[in-house]
C-alpha cells in the first residue's frame, strides 16, 4: 500500500534520505540478538552507505552506543509525529483472553510488592491544580472503563487481557493538570519509572487500570494500579505506580535508560 504525504513529506524524505536509511537499520537490529548487534553495527555503519556516521569508526563500544542512542532519538520524534490519537487499538471479545496471562517484570513473580490497598494514597505532583493525595475508593468514583486489549512484549510475544478503570484523561482533568504540558512520569514501588507523552496520556484507551478480569489488579499484574496502554509497548506500562507527576522536563525510564526507545509505541 502507497500512502502519498504530499509535497512537504517529501521534502522532508529528501532533506533526511540519511537518517532514514539508518532508522531502517534500527528496525533490522531489533531482530538480530543483542549480542550480535554490536557486530552488526561494526560492519554495517562504517560503510558509509548510511551518511549518518560518515567517516566515523565505531570498532570501540562508546561509539557503537552513541549510534544507537542517535537513532533511537530519531525514532522517537518520528513515532510521536505519525501517533494519531484518535486511533484505537484493536480489541477482543472475552473469549480471546490469555489464560494464565503471562507475569513479566525485571524480578520473579515472587517478589512482586504487596501494597496495603486500605491505606494507599496515590501522589500526585507538578504542572497540576490539585495535588491532594488519591486513595482507592477516589479513583473508584470516576467513570469506569472496561477494554480487552492486546499487550505487545518488545521481547517478541504478546498476550490479550481484560483491564478496568478510569481512563487516564479523566484523572488529569479531575486533578486539573496542564493539558497543554509535555510529559507524565510515573514511579512505582517496584523501583520502577518511567514516563510517557501527553497524547497518549490522553488517549480514550489509556486506562488507569485498577482491576484485571473483573476483579482487582492482582499483585503480580501490579496491584494497585497499572497505567494501561495499548498503544504501546509493555514497557511503558508501568505497575504498582505510586506517584504521578506532569512536567515540561523530559524524563527518561528504566529500561529506556539502558538502551530502549523511550515513546516505544506499538
């Protein structure tokens, strides 16, 4: 399928005809094993076919890892320029739920946290006009929202689930946040962090999910509440959140910290 974006796409196209061939290059990484990658780059960005790093070599690992990082950043402008928010996320009937939906996190299921979900208060911080504390019940009060949605593992599975809770646009607005602000960041009680765009913060399927299948977020699905997006990569949904803030600062994640893309859209 040809999708024409008139003359100022390809302007656009020409004046990063470079980039573009690396960003290609980016995508063929992403199915070669990590530890090859390193070799891939080796003998294919010192060819000099891409222009990105012309005359550069990148034999030593500092290099290598500038590269990646140069490319990932251009990833990310690009997959936020092409994000339509008002495009949704296929969903399924219940019949084509995942059972046992899979657990996935950077420690075993074991070791997932255990929240007091009676005493829990949610923070809430930055570009917003309230930022009294959130218990449960509160967020309970919203409208709530059911969606059966497919999560997309980077690692190259995927798995179909039931998620319930206020969309995450409502709680903004309920908490007068900056609308027009650039960023929400999220930190959680497994040390986890992350944050994410405005627009996808809005977006009708990002849910602030408090329950999974009709019941309450189990701890190993991240008890007490887990940002829900289907439009994005697992990695970017972060569990057990504990504080939210809305910023014009960019913020990074954990693993975007360690090498992924930081919009990591689906």
């Amino acid at each position: 399928m040809k999708i024409s974006l008139g003359k100022a796409a390809s302007s656009w196209h020409q004046d990063n005809a470079s980039t573009v061939t690396a960003e290609a290059h980016r995508l063929l990484l992403k199915r070669i094993p990590a530890i090859s990658r390193r070799q891939f780059l080796s003998r294919g960005l010192t060819l000099g076919s891409l222009g990105l790093l012309s005359g550069c070599s990148i034999d030593d690992n500092a290099t290598a890892e500038a590269a990646l990082a140069r490319i990932s950043r251009f990833n990310d402008r690009v997959q936020g320029w092409l994000f339509d928010s008002s495009r949704l996320a296929p969903t399924y009937p219940d019949s084509m739920i995942t059972r046992p939906f899979p657990f996935n996190a950077f420690y075993s299921e074991d070791k997932a946290p255990r929240i007091n979900g009676e005493t829990f208060l949610l923070e809430v911080s930055g570009l917003v006009a309230d930022k009294h504390r959130w218990p449960l019940h509160r967020l309970r009060s919203l409208p709530q929202y059911t969606q059966v949605t497919r999560h997309i593992c980077v690692e190259g599975w995927s798995a179909i689930g039931k998620w319930g809770g206020p969309r995450f646009g409502d709680f903004l607005r309920a908490v007068g946040a900056d609308l027009s602000a650039r960023y929400v960041g999220f930190q959680c009680a497994d040390d986890y962090y992350t944050s994410i765009d405005m627009a996808t913060a809005l977006h009708p399927q990002t849910l602030l999910a408090l329950d999974w299948d009709g019941q309450p977020l189990p701890a190993k699905y991240g008890f007490p509440m887990k940002l829900r997006m289907p439009t994005k990569l697992g990695y970017k949904n972060p569990k057990h959140i504990q504080a939210i803030f809305v910023s014009n600062t960019f913020n990074r994640g954990y693993w975007e910290d360690q090498g992924y893309n930081w919009f990591g859209g689906s």
